[in-house]
C-alpha cells in the first residue's frame, strides 16, 4: 500500500508539475508595458510603412494629462520626444506593421501592448491601394484588442494622431471613446469596430465602411462679415472643413467605402446619417429644415428611429427589388416662422414634407452606392441570400457584383410625436404690426 | 499454465488499475447518516462512557497499535487505581473512608479539601468533606450542620436503613444521593458538592452545595445583533442550558451528561428535542463524545477539534455560537447542541455550509431585508477568498479586462514600486493580518483603536513610501472587510488562509489557475461531511428545495424542516399558519392547539381568495 501511495503521490507532484506547461505563464508585470491608445499606419518613403504609435506617459498627472490645454496641442511638451497631452506619439518606417511596433519598443522602453488599442487609422491614399496586408496580421494576432475602431483619415495618420488630443479631460483614452461615443448622438459618422470592419472584408453579403476623418486647420470660417447671413440647411462637408475653431484638431465626419480593401469613395455627413438609418443604427439626431411656407426660417426637429427597418428582397425576372421601411420618429423643438404647426391638419402636411425629404435622401444615398461604387454597404446581401437556396448558388450570382442592378423602394414614415415643452405655438405680443405669428 | 501466465502478464495492468479503483480504506470508520428505519448498529458503544473502568486496559492496548506510540506507554497512576476493584466501594467503618479520602486528596499538602469531624448524638461518630472556595458555606451551616447537630439519640436509632430515611430527612438540601462508589464520591466532591458520612453506614450522602463566584449573562461579543435577544452564554453549564430551556419550554429537550478529560473532568452536556432528532444522529453524537480519552478539556474549541469529521478541512464543520436563541432554533431544526462547562459556546451539530452563512439576526428582519444581507454575505464571501488572487491574474495576466483608464491609473501608481504585484500584494495582506493580530492583545480601548489607525497610517505610508501601490490598498481594505461581514469566526479564519491560496493560483496560473484551485476546493467541500450529512446539502446532493437557504422566504412559507436533517417530525407548522387571513378562521379562545389539522380542513381553498392566494405563493 505504501508503495502505491507513493506512486500515486509522484503521479500527482508531476501532473502539478505540469500545469505550467499548459499556457498561461506569460506573466507580465502591469507597468513593463506600455498600452497603444491610437496606431497610425502611412506610406512609407524608404521602406514600404511608416507606423505611427500614440501611447501614455507614466508620469503623474493620471491618464495622460500633461501639457493640457495652455499647449493647444501644437506639438506640446516639445517636437522631438513627441510628447502630446500626457501621451508619447513616435513613428517608426519598417517592412511591416507589427515589426514596425516591436521596433518602437525601443523607443518606449517599454513592451508596447496592442491590448488597448482604440484606434487604427489608415491614411487615405494608402486605404486607396488596399488595406488587407495591414489588417490581415492584426485580425491574427492575439495580442489585438478587435473592439478597436478604424479610421480613414485624409492626408497623413501621423499627423491626424499628433492633432487629435482631448482638451475636456485629462484622460487621452476616455477622450477617444467619448469621440467615438458621438456617433450615436449625432450620426454624422458610422461606428466602425476592427471586428465588423474585418468580417465585412471577407463577406460575400457586403461591404466594409470605415470612419471617415480628417484635420480641421481652423481656416474656414470666414473673417468678413455679411450684411445678411442666408439659411443653408444641407450643406455638405468634407472632414477637416467644418467651419469652427478651438478644440480638438481632429474629425471625424462621414463614412468611408469600400470595394474588397480597398477605398474607393466616401458619404459625406448626411448621407451618413441616411445610411445609418437604412441599416438601423441610427440613434438620434437633431435636423435643420427651411420652413417653405416662410422662407428664411428653420424649424428644427430632433430624429430619432422608432423601430428597426424592415427589409424585404425579391427577385423579378432575375433582377434583385429591394423594399426598405423606415420608421422614424421626430420631436419639434424650434419653429421660428411661429406657424402652429401643433394643429392635426398642419402636423400632417409638415410630415408628409419631411417623410419626403427622408426618402429622397435615402434612396439618393443607396442609388449613390449603386451607381458611382457598386459597393453594398448596407449589407442588403444578407437578406438576399434568403433567396437563394445553396451557398453554391449564392456565390455563384456574385451579389455583390449584382449590386447595382438592383431596384430599389424605399418607404419612409415619420411621426412628429412630441413638440417639446410648449404644446402650442403662441404669437409673440408687441407693438409692431409685422410680427411673426399674428393672424 | 496458460492460466497463470495470462495472469502474470495481467497482474501489472491490474496494479495500475488498483490505484485508480476505489478502496475501501482501513481508515476509522466514518458515520454516513442512514434514511429513517435504516439500521441502528453501534449502540453499544454509548455504553462506554457508563463503564470505562471495566474496559480501559483492553482498549486502550488494542488501540494503541493503530494511534501513536505514546498511547502504548505504562499505565498512568489514575489507571492502576481505577483498575483496583475493591478499593472503589465505600467501607462501611468510618476509619478506613476517612483515610480513603484522605489518601485520594493528598490532604496534608492540599489545602483545599475540608474534612469536619463531629460526633452525632453523643455517640455516632461522622464527618463532612468538601471543596472550599466551590461550597456554598451557608448551606452547610444552615442546612447540613445544624439540623445535624440539632439530633438527639432517639432519631437515630434502629438499622442502617432507617438511619438513611432518617439521615435523608434531616438534612435539608434539595438534591441528596446515596453513593457506595467512591469514584461517584470524588467526583461530587469536585464538583463542589458536599459529602457527609456516619459511622456504620456503607455509603456517602452527597448534599448539593454548589456555590461559587462565576460571570453573570452579558450580550454576546462576537456575534452581536440590533434585532433579537442580548443574551449570550456565560461559562456556566447549568445557567447555559436553562438559558435554552427559557426559550424552548418543552419537555422533550433533554440533557445528557458525559465527564469529559482524565484530569480536568469536565462536564459536557448534549442537548436535543427527543421528538425531533434523528436518532443516528444522536447515537453518533453521544459514540463520539463518550469516546474521547484525554486528560484535559478547558475550551469548547478543543472539544470541536476532539469530535469534527474533518479535521483537515480548513472550513469548519461545527457550528460554535454563543447565542442560547441561535442554538434553540437549531435545536427546533432536529439538531444537537453540545455544552461544556467553563466555555460559553455551543456546539451545534451538524451544519452546512449554507447555515454557517447564516446570522442569527436574519431571522428576526423581514424577508427581503435578510435575503439581501445574505447576498451580500455570499458576495462577501467569494471576495474575501478571491478578491487579492483575481487582481493579481488580472494584473499579470489579463490586462485587457482592466477597463484603460484603470489601468493607466494602476501602471502610472505602480511606477515607482520596486516590487512585483505578488510581493506586494504579500506584504499588505501580512500587514494587515498583523494589525488584526496585534489589535486582539493590545488592551482596552487602544487595541481597537490601534486597529484601524495602524491600518490606515500603514497604508498611507507603504504608499508614499513606495512599497505598494493605492489600488492594493483598496483591494486588501475591501478584501478584510469581506472577511469581517463572514458570520462565523471560525470560517471566517478559513477564508483568510484560502485567500493565499487563491494569491498563488492566480498569480502562478492566472485565471486557469484560479479556475483549477476553485475546482479544487470545490471538490474539497462537497466531500466534506458534518455528522453524516454532506457539507453542501441542498446544492449537492440536491435535496427537497428550502424556503431559507440564500433566499429567505416568508416566515410563515417556511413549512418544513431541512430535508437532508431526516427529523422524526418534517413539519414545522401547518401549511396555512396565518389562520387570520381566512375568514371562518376559529375563535382564539376555541383554537386550542388544534393547529396541526384543522384550517386546510376547516376551509376549503377556494372558498375565499386569500386562502387560494396563500396556497399559492407558498407552494
């Protein structure tokens, strides 16, 4: 008996002894690595990728605060040591991506970690010729956090990174998601995850988007005066041209596309927000539109989608007929003509106005898919291979290439279900005989 | 031979078979509580405690071969004069008693034992032998003394039985035994009784004269409550168990005696309602504790460590409280209560898991109240074992699940510490179960005072020192506080030595680690037994689900006792108790103790709404 037991004890001290074996001891202290907030990938000049890593300093002041505002993030603590807001920015050229950031481990003393990344930006023209080669071994490697978002930014990602700093707080990676965050509460860009950017990359239903983005220089905004300013209720951006000034340098406002890896055009800030209707991940938003029965005024409703949209596909003589409902739902919260747009009769006029001005919209933005990049973004493959009875059948009508032969319906119904505060528009009282609102 | 060489070729698979097959073991034989009616073998062994003179030297040979080598060593003195037959029965010449006992109580150096000799009535001669310091003087002045003295020769007169009846009227305690062993003698006398002996008689009168200085009933110290009853158990046994007689009115709540401890003989006493508990459990109460051979018992403590099935668990397997309401609503359960003099606890047996989580306080409060209070006790529970180990795999191994700007903070705090996170997670638990240590013996009011300044002054200062980092701080504050909401100290103490346990799993292996070592203490508490009953009734084995396990559910659905006690009687009141939501409820007057048939009966559900809606929920 003792024999056995002692067999069985050995047994037991070397299956302990193998535990360690089993993974798991890779154990690394918390502060012998550094955590990548933002990696920035431009084209290289004397090798192929210049690669460009933000990552917080440890120094104190918490989370990365540092120069703070006084600095206006102007380069900061100073060009050469790349220091920005409590973070380091330092770029290195290299072969390929993740040699490029183990390469940066110099620089950082410090293990650089993908664990926290928020975001990856590509430069456009580089987003042009293709992305896969980059993304490919970041969707491999484990060391990736694939909640990261991915940017396309206009001109170089070296520089988006350097002029993207958060002034509210002290924290650079709150400051990201928070920027991020304001995708749902404006809709002007889509919230595009690694994850879903990577699984569009290889799916036979659609295409992938990125968040589009760009520097603002704080050069738009117009120094002479006018005498009378005129209403522009659609005005279409570009990222980095909103007229403003102050704050971070960085935006980001439209929807970048793809064909495969490769960009091949973008929606700009309201056909953004009508392609996160159409695919149901529009929150809420807040719309201008000129009062036509007062021109020059606005009134000013707040959008929010009431239920997800329903679509239905079908084929009619081999051609694909998409039919999209739409259900939104508006709050008026400003009516400067001061018609009492609260009475049942007018409500329905003004919604049958702005249930046009959806539809057109939408349809404009899907048909702008169709036409100019045959790149189905909104992922109506998916309801169309419903129809398709193998998957051999699927890939061999190519939906993706059938794209922009199909036809498209859009159906668009809004209820103006509130009207803020004031329930009835009353007329302003005074002694001038013109005033607004009188009858 | 094809055969035996098929065999020997056999043979070693069948050895490593062997090992993995499970074997009866010759370790001592363990109780498993059997159903009800299931057989009841091992009575005998109760007979033990009654007899162990007659049986001592056989025993004690025969087990010494299994135990240790000590127990083989000569026979002590006690043992040779126990096995002395005849020295034990009381002489009938009072020469020979006297030095008897004198002889026994080494009377010349021991100061303590007073011998009075008196002659009665002119001619009997007789004495009276006590303890001093454990007699009530008064009584024996007053009410053996006197009344002796008082005789006159006519009242003694006639045969030594008449002299018994005489000498039994005269004497005026309240309690009076006629003892013809003198092992029965000492141990009264010990015991603080007095014993008086006339010449020409064969036996002692043992008078009840105990009387000595002992603590009053105070609130309880470790297991305080704002809701219930303040008092708590002092180191006497007689005022403990009236204490649960109070409470329990019953004349089924019995008392048994056992004489625990060569030397110190300690009195122990087993409590339980006749009509309620399992007999094998009792049996297995009484065969354990009348079992124990040791010279000295002082703690109840040391009395669980004599009687726990485990002891190698580091999770307790008895219950300990100091509270006579807790142990009564034990008792009612079907359980037993074990009492020793000189230690204001009890011991209940057996528990589970789910009970030691309990306090006696949830009771009291309305259900939702407890029931979020246990939750919190669970919660507290799981962090006080695993709070330091999770944050050392998470620091270590799993930096993508600390939300980033945590983690920033954590590695900016942790950049000027020299040591890794274990070492320090190592020093502040250590100095933390310092303070804890030291704040028990510093006296008085300091102590306490020391404890939490000491906690927080260290902190402050390994922090600006550099030493650790402030989240540690955080994470071993909210660790002992964890430990603190643990209601039973003794688990409480167990969970402070896993929580190391769980900071070298973590810090080894990371999660999977703390997933094997969880597994592993998994393993350990299902095969924990308390009693005969497994440690984790209710969860495993599953049994009949109960009202008041982590939820406790209204007092009044609480219908049935523990499944897995297997009491003599499962229900605790009838399955509607509150008969004043049915309308034809009876008059209290007419009630009676009728409860038990007669509302189910007496209203038909349906009849009014509120008795389906009571039928309802309480299902």
């Amino acid at each position: 008996m003792t024999k056995a037991y002692r067999f069985l004890s050995g047994l037991l001290i070397a299956l302990f002894f193998c535990l360690p074996l089993n993974g798991c001891y890779d154990s690394i202290e918390i502060d012998e690595e550094v955590y990548a907030l933002a990696v920035g990938i431009d084209k290289g000049v004397s090798n192929i990728i210049r690669v460009t890593v933000q990552y917080p300093t440890y120094k104190d002041g918490g989370g990365g605060s540092g120069g703070g505002g006084s600095e206006s993030g102007s380069g900061g603590g100073g060009e050469e040591s790349g220091e920005v807001n409590g973070t380091v920015i330092s770029t290195v050229e290299a072969s390929s991506l993740l040699e490029g950031i183990s390469m940066l481990n110099l620089s950082s003393n410090r293990q650089i970690s993908l664990y926290h990344t928020k975001m990856l930006v590509f430069a456009e023209d580089y987003a042009r010729e293709g992305v896969v080669r980059y993304v490919e071994p970041l969707a491999r490697y484990r060391e990736v956090r694939e909640s990261m978002r991915v940017v396309i930014c206009k001109g170089s990602a070296e520089e988006f990174i350097k002029k993207s700093s958060d002034f509210v707080g002290a924290n650079t990676a709150k400051g990201m998601e928070m920027g991020f965050y304001q995708s749902q509460n404006t809709g002007y860009f889509p919230d595009v995850f690694f994850h879903n950017f990577y699984s569009s990359l290889i799916s036979p239903y659609g295409q992938c988007t990125a968040i589009y983005a760009g520097v603002n220089e704080f050069k738009q905004l117009d120094s002479q005066e006018k005498e009378k300013p005129e209403l522009h209720t659609d005005v279409d951006l570009e990222p980095g041209q909103i007229p403003r000034k102050g704050g971070s340098k960085s935006e980001f406002f439209g929807t970048a596309i793809f064909d495969g890896d490769k960009m091949v055009g973008y929606l700009l800030q309201n056909e953004t927000r009508f392609y996160l209707m159409a695919i149901g991940k529009f929150k809420w938003g807040i719309f201008t539109f000129e009062d036509k029965r007062s021109p020059g005024d606005a009134y000013i409703l707040e959008i929010t989608s009431s239920k997800r949209p329903e679509t239905k596909i079908r084929f009619e003589e081999g051609l694909p007929v998409i039919d999209l409902k739409i259900s939104l739902e508006a709050e008026l919260i400003s009516n400067q003509s001061r018609i009492e747009y609260e009475t049942l009769d007018k409500l329905t006029e003004l919604e049958i106005e702005i249930e046009k001005y959806f539809h057109d919209g939408i349809k404009g933005t899907i048909e702008k898919t169709q036409r100019e990049w045959n790149s189905d973004i909104f992922f109506f493959g998916k309801k169309a291979a419903a129809q398709f009875r193998t998957i051999q059948d699927l890939e061999e009508y190519n939906w993706l290439k059938h794209y922009q032969d199909a036809e498209v319906h859009v159906d668009v119904d809004v209820k103006v279900r509130r009207s803020g505060f004031l329930y009835k528009t009353m007329p302003i009282q005074s002694t001038s005989p013109d005033q607004k609102g009188r009858k | 031979m094809l055969v035996s060489e098929k065999k020997k070729q056999q043979s070693p698979i069948l050895k490593i078979l062997s090992l993995i097959t499970y074997k009866k073991t010759s370790r001592p034989r363990s109780f498993v509580l059997p159903e009800q009616n299931e057989g009841q073998e091992g009575g005998d062994n109760s007979q033990n405690y009654q007899a162990p003179e007659g049986r001592g030297n056989e025993e004690t040979q025969s087990e010494g071969k299994k135990r240790t080598k000590t127990l083989r060593k000569p026979l002590s003195p006690s043992q040779v004069k126990s096995g002395r037959r005849d020295v034990n029965e009381v002489k009938n010449d009072i020469d020979s008693n006297l030095e008897m006992i004198r002889q026994q109580f080494n009377v010349p150096q021991n100061k303590d034992l007073v011998i009075r000799e008196f002659i009665l009535a002119r001619d009997k001669r007789g004495f009276i032998a006590y303890l001093d310091g454990m007699v009530d003087k008064t009584v024996i002045n007053e009410h053996i003394l006197r009344p002796l003295f008082d005789l006159s020769t006519s009242d003694l007169a006639g045969d030594s039985n008449s002299t018994t009846l005489a000498l039994e009227n005269i004497v005026e305690t309240n309690d009076v035994k006629k003892l013809k062993n003198f092992k029965k003698v000492f141990a009264e006398i010990l015991k603080g009784n007095t014993v008086l002996y006339v010449d020409g008689l064969d036996y002692f009168l043992a008078c009840e004269s105990i009387g000595f200085e002992m603590r009053s009933i105070e609130t309880p110290k470790t297991e305080g409550v704002v809701k219930g009853s303040q008092e708590g158990f002092s180191e006497n046994l007689r005022t403990n168990i009236s204490l649960i007689r109070r409470i329990i009115k019953n004349k089924d709540l019995i008392s048994e005696f056992f004489e625990i401890g060569e030397k110190s003989s300690t009195t122990c006493a087993v409590v339980y309602l006749q009509d309620l508990i399992n007999p094998s459990i009792l049996e297995e109460v009484r065969r354990r504790i009348s079992s124990i051979k040791t010279d000295f018992l002082v703690s109840s403590g040391m009395l669980e460590q004599f009687i726990e099935d485990s002891p190698y668990s580091i999770i307790p397997t008895t219950l300990s409280t100091e509270r006579p309401d807790r142990t009564a609503s034990h008792l009612v359960e079907g359980k037993a209560a074990i009492l020793m003099d000189g230690a204001p606890f009890a011991i209940v047996v057996p528990v589970t898991l789910n009970e030691i989580m309990h306090s006696p306080e949830d009771a009291a409060l309305k259900w939702q109240y407890a029931t979020s209070l246990r939750v919190i006790r669970f919660f507290a529970f799981a962090f006080a074992a695993l709070l330091p180990g999770l944050y050392l795999a998470l620091t270590t191994f799993h930096r993508e699940m600390i939300p980033t700007d945590l983690l920033i903070a954590i590695a900016e705090a942790k950049e000027n510490v020299p040591f890794p996170t274990l070492v320090e997670v190592i020093l502040m638990e250590l100095g933390f179960e310092l303070i804890r240590e030291a704040g028990i013996r510093i006296p008085g009011i300091i102590g306490n005072t020391l404890g939490i300044i000491g906690a927080l002054i260290l902190g402050e200062a390994a922090v600006s020192a550099n030493i650790v980092s402030p989240v540690l701080i955080v994470i071993v504050a909210a660790t002992g506080l964890s430990n603190f909401a643990i209601p039973n100290y003794s688990l409480a103490f167990g969970v402070r030595l896993l929580r190391f346990y769980f900071i070298i799993a973590g810090c080894f292996l990371g999660f999977y680690g703390l997933a094997l070592a969880l597994v592993v203490f998994v393993l350990m508490l299902v095969n924990l037994k308390s009693f005969g009953i497994p440690y984790l009734s209710i969860v495993a084995p599953r049994n009949k689900k109960s009202k008041d396990a982590v939820v406790r559910w209204p007092i009044w659905m609480q219908e049935e006792r523990p499944d897995y006690l297997n009491t003599l009687d499962s229900r605790r009141q009838p399955e509607i108790s509150r008969q004043w939501t049915q309308e034809d409820a009876p008059e209290p007057s007419g009630a009676g103790r009728n409860k038990d048939q007669g509302p189910a009966q007496q209203a038909p559900a349906g009849r009014n709404q509120n008795t389906g809606k009571e039928k309802e929920s309480s299902d």
